[in-house]
C-alpha cells in the first residue's frame, strides 16, 4: 500500500502563480507570506503522511469498538490525536485570544485536505471541534466562550453536532428533543440523537455537544428550535470539570465505511435531564446550527477532494508498477506496465482532472471565506464575497462528493481484480467515499438549496454575476496563443451558454412549474460544478502559460486542462437538455407504475 504524499508541487502552484496568496493575505489584513504557508503546508505534509496514514488501514480493519459501555477508538488514534494538538493543528484558524494561531482560511483548507486524505475516520474528531467552535464565536455569550473556546480550540476537549433523531432525518422541523429552562438559567436536555458522529470517545476527558432542542413554548417547525451547549462533565467555576453530565451513549453504528470514526447513538436525561446552556436566544437555534453545517459541508467537500487524491495516489503506484499485457500500438520499448494501457491513461487523468480543478475551486472559495470576514477589505468586498461563498458551498459540497463516487469507482477499476481484495486497501476509499454524498445535507439537499435560495430567491442575481465572471474569463482564453487554451475557450464557453438557458428556464418556470425545477436540481448542481472544474481549468492554464514553470509542470497543467476541456466539458450540454427537457418523465410517472415488486 503506498503512502499518502501531500500534494505540495500543486499547492504551491495555486498560491503562488494562480490565486496570488501573498496579495491576498494583505488585503485581508493577515501577516502572513507565501513561505511561510508553503512551510506550514510542508510540514503538516509530513504529519499527515509519517503519523496518520499507518494508523489509517488500522482504523478501517480494527474500528472503533464498543467495550463496557464505553467506545475505545483504534489502536494508535489516540496517540495520533495527542500529537495533533500538541503540534498546534487543532487550533490554526481560530483567534489567538483563545490560543490559536489566527490563520487564513486557505491555510486551514490546505492542511485539512491532508488531514482527511490521511484517514477520514481520525479527521471526523477535529472537524466536528472546528464546527463547534465556529458556532461558539458566533453565536455564543462571552461566559460559554470563556468557559468552553480555549479548551476546545487546544483540542483538550472535543465538540459535536447533535441534530439527527430516529424520527427526524433531514427534516429538523420534526426535532422532539426538549429543553426545560430552570431557575439558574441553565435548561434540562431530554431526548435521543443519532448518527453523532465521535459523540463518544477515548481521546479527551470532556465532549462539548452542541445540541437542538425545543423548549415547552417554542413555535411549531423549525423556527422554533434552539441551541445548547450541553458537555459530557459539568465544567467548574475554575475550569475543572466537576460531576457526570446526565447524557450517555447508547451504543455506536456499525457502517459500510469509515470504521475507525464512532457514529454514536446518544440519550440525553434518562434521570433528571441533562444540564444545557443555551447558545445566544431561543429559537434562533436554526440559524445558528447553520453556522456549524455551512462549515462542516465546506469540510465534507474537501473530504470529496482528499479521497479522491488519496485513490489518485495509490491507483497510479499501481499503474507504474503493475504488468499486465501488451498496450495497443505499444512498440515494447516503455515495458508493459498497465500504465501504458489507453483506457487506464483515460481513467487517470480523467481522475487527475477534476482533482485539480477541485482543489483549485476549494481553495478559490477559501479566499472568499477570509474576505467575508476581513473588515480591511471593505464592506463592498466582504458582501460579495458572503453572497459568492454561499453561492458555492451547495456546489462544492455536492460535486466534490459526488466526483469522489466516480474517481474511488474508476480507481478500484485499475486495479482490477486486486482492488477488490481488502489487503491492497484500494477498496476503503471506495468504502468511505459513499457517505460524504449523505451526511451534512445529502446531495439532493444540496442541490434544492442551490435551486431555491441561492438561484431563485435573487432572481438569479448572484448566479449571474458569477456566470458572467466565468464568460468572461473563457473568452479571454482564445487569445492566448496556444491550442489547448483555443479548446478550452469554445468548450468553456459552450457550458456557459447552456448553464445560461436553465437558469432562464427556471427563472421562467418557477411560479407555474416548480416541480420541474426541483425534479432537475441535482443535475443543475452538477452542471454548476462542471462549469465551475472548467473555470478553475482556465484560471489554471492562463497562469501555466505566464509562469516560470518547468516544462513538465507546464505540460501536466494543460494536458489536464485540455482533457477537462474536450471530455469532460460537453456534459454540460447534456445536463442542461436533462434539466429542462425531462423533468416531465419523472413527474408523470404514476405512482402505480413501478411495478409488481414496488
């Protein structure tokens, strides 16, 4: 089994050459110049690839075990997850007040990639933390932070999201778990949730659970959910922790994937209730819970991006090394390794292309996060920059996911018969890559998201301004003198053009056909996605052509933009003839008709 290895050559090649990191970084007020992150990225390479991938495969065979009531995680997770936060890993993004590092998004996008292209399951813990801190700067009072931010941004305490229950999937306007406000301030947490995912571990003392609820009074649906803190151990006036909080797993899931993450069944108040403390005002907790969920879709994607990198890594070792017959039109004179073969070369760089055209999207969207919270960028750049960000979660969330599907697909295809055989440990990847399409917001969800408030509910202000951009910069490509920039520009141009037509068909259909659109939101969130690999492609390639690359860099960025272009591009017409043409065919179809066996 290779080892992961960080892809440090492309990553330098993004902020230096195509996204500007260094001019970036000062119009967002952050003292913080390209070395220094190449440096920083270099090093959590080395972390990534020297201490989490050994204890990945032993996370996927071993798992997380329910012994004694309690969960004990695999052997060598622990460790690892000491050594994460002493490095200072668990807190590079957030507030030095709290005993972060204070970095740029970018920063942490770069590194997190690693982090899950290493082991998913060790990578679950500190993204949930990370969501749950997020939450906390900005929803809660200045005594929960006080009380809870630094040990969580250390990492000496972990945080989860708690919205699942057995009877309320997706649809949290049916959440029953309730909060009872006492005389002190605090409330009594009563209820089950499911699917919380390291809601119960070995790696710290405490577990910070950041918990919807509704209280007595609350309104019907989700307007009236609110949010609360609610930890394993009561935390003391002095930061102690003080007596066992009334929560408890129940047992953890046994699951298709990511088997070295606990996914915990969790009881909350089976005595006296369970003590919790509410985040900002009541029945906001929607609102704030968002929060969590924007950041942990952003990290879900990147979770599309690391394992397709990670499949990427391991099915080209094997293509390099692997002899198998003699390639088609093949003289002998390069050896007869699979590599050598065509429809392997397709499937590679097919694999190869969307991963670059991810990770520059990622990190693209990255930069608009640092510049909607940057004040030294302006109030005009920061909306922009918002409106831009929650353009391009759904998309990221749900191509990236959805891409994974295919490139772990077509890297258990190299290996043939070999990847279906656990030891070469090509079939994890396909393994854990199915849930990142399903948790935080299944695919659908994603889309329809896309489709109604980040399409319709401007008019199709914000996706225009963004397609017009995208136009724009296919355009300039033909006057780039060379052909595979030609080729991109006609391609490029072309999905425009016919991402172009569906918004103008939903803009148009939307009031007296609105099932249509939704019947279609799924490929239109793909169609976005493609467009937007095939911009990252020319803003890729226009910086290849500028730079003082080596010819070999050079080639590797154009021949991938250039299959991007003329094999991956011409969907985009077939998806927006889908969309707007065969919403019918699913709707008309009566539910009678599926058949004996429905």
């Amino acid at each position: 089994m290779s080892q992961y290895r960080a892809p440090l050559s492309d990553i330098d090649f993004l902020v230096t050459h195509v996204f500007d990191f260094a001019g970036h970084a000062q119009r967002c007020g952050y003292d913080l110049d390209r070395d220094t992150l190449l440096s920083v990225a270099d090093e959590a390479g080395r972390f990534a690839g020297e201490k989490i991938d050994p204890v990945n495969r032993q996370g996927d065979v071993q798992g997380a075990r329910w012994e004694d009531s309690r969960v004990v995680t695999a052997d060598g997770f622990r460790d690892v997850y000491r050594a994460f936060c002493e490095g200072g890993w668990n807190g590079l993004r957030f507030p030095e007040q709290y005993g972060g590092q204070g970095l740029p998004a970018v920063a942490a996008t770069i590194v997190d990639e690693m982090w899950h292209a290493a082991s998913f399951s060790f990578a679950l813990c500190p993204m949930l933390t990370n969501g749950a801190i997020e939450a906390l700067l900005t929803a809660a009072g200045d005594e929960l932070k006080a009380t809870y931010l630094e040990k969580l941004v250390s990492g000496g305490w972990t945080g989860t999201m708690n919205l699942t229950e057995p009877g309320a999937g997706s649809d949290l306007a049916a959440i029953q778990t309730k909060a009872v406000r006492q005389q002190d301030g605090s409330y009594r947490i009563t209820g089950q949730k499911i699917f919380i995912t390291y809601g119960e571990h070995d790696f710290t003392d405490n577990i910070v659970h950041l918990v919807l609820a509704r209280t007595p009074d609350a309104p019907k649906g989700v307007k009236g959910i609110s949010l609360f803190v609610v930890p394993k151990y009561l935390v003391n006036a002095d930061g102690t922790l003080g007596a066992r909080n009334d929560l408890r797993c129940a047992s953890i899931e046994h699951k298709l994937g990511i088997h070295g993450s606990p996914t915990a069944v969790m009881l909350f108040g089976e005595q006296n209730g369970a003590v919790g403390y509410l985040v900002g005002e009541e029945n906001h907790g929607l609102e704030y819970m968002f929060i969590m969920m924007n950041e942990a879709r952003f990290s879900v994607g990147l979770q599309g991006l690391a394992i397709s990198e990670r499949a990427y890594q391991h099915a080209l070792a094997y293509a390099r090394e692997r002899v198998q017959g003699k390639a088609v039109g093949d003289d002998g004179s390069h050896g007869n390794t699979i590599i050598r073969h065509p429809d392997v070369r397709r499937l590679l760089l097919s694999m190869k292309s969307k991963i670059d055209a991810m990770r520059a999207l990622a990190m693209y969207v990255a930069m608009q996060k640092d510049i909607a919270h940057a004040a030294a960028a302006g109030t005009e750049a920061m909306e922009r920059a918002r409106s831009r960000m929650e353009l391009l979660i759904p998309v990221l969330k749900g191509w990236f996911t959805e891409t994974a599907q295919g490139v772990t697909y077509n890297a258990l295809q190299i290996f043939g018969g070999m990847g279906f055989i656990e030891e070469t440990g090509a079939a994890q990847y396909f393994r854990d890559a199915r849930i990142i399409t399903i948790y935080e917001g299944t695919t659908a969800i994603q889309a329809n998201d896309l489709v109604g408030r980040k399409t319709l509910r401007d008019g199709g202000t914000t996706v225009s301004s963004l397609l017009e951009e995208i136009a724009a910069d296919a355009t300039a490509l033909a006057n780039l003198d060379h052909s595979a920039a030609r080729a991109l520009s006609v391609r490029l141009g072309d999905a425009c053009q016919a991402l172009r037509e569906v918004v103008d068909w939903m803009l148009k259909e939307q009031n007296s056909a609105p099932r249509k659109l939704y019947a279609g939101s799924v490929p239109y969130l793909e169609l976005w996605g493609t467009v937007c690999g095939g911009w990252m492609h020319a803003r890729r390639m226009t910086a290849a052509l500028h730079a003082p690359l080596s010819p070999e860099q050079r080639a590797a960025v154009l021949h991938s933009a250039r299959f991007y272009a003329e094999q991956l591009l011409p969907h985009a017409t077939a998806l927006a003839s889908g969309i707007v043409h065969g919403a019918d065919a699913a709707l008309d179809f009566a539910d009678t008709a599926w058949g004996d066996s429905a």
